[in-house]
C-alpha cells in the first residue's frame, strides 16, 4: 500500500472512532446543528483531499495529521 492510502485508511479509522465517540448533545451546542457524524465526514473528506495533494507528506501517521488539524483548521477547507 502506498504511503498516502496507508495515511488515508488511518485518518478515516480515527475520524470514525472520534465522530462514534462524539457527544451529541455536546456537539449540537458547539456546531450550527450538524451531526457529529455529517461533521467529520466532510472533514475527512478536505483531510484525504489534502492527503492526496501532498499536504501532509510529511506526517509519520494518521493520528498525526488529525492532531495537525485539531490545533490548525486553516489547513483544510471545509
């Protein structure tokens, strides 16, 4: 497996287990009345798109790139 499909399974294996982990209650009073799930699938969608681009190349794992992102959101789009 290349590198950024080995990246890409992680960071969807580790949005998945933070959106199935996710209060709602507490998401719906931090957000604008989207799901916890609907959240993070559209931020691993911008995530893998970055991936894919490159962005992240320099990451040694999934967990990395999302810890990258949790301090800095300005690096995807959403």
């Amino acid at each position: 497996m290349k590198r950024r499909e080995t990246l890409i399974a992680q960071v969807k294996e580790e949005y998945g287990n933070i959106a199935e982990h996710e209060s709602q209650q507490h998401f719906h009073q931090t957000t604008t009345g989207i799901t916890a799930q609907a959240y993070y699938g559209k931020l691993l969608n911008a995530v893998i798109g970055e991936i894919e681009r490159g962005t992240f190349d320099q990451c040694r794992s999934g967990k990395e790139i999302i810890n990258k992102v949790a301090v800095d959101k300005t690096i995807v789009s959403l």
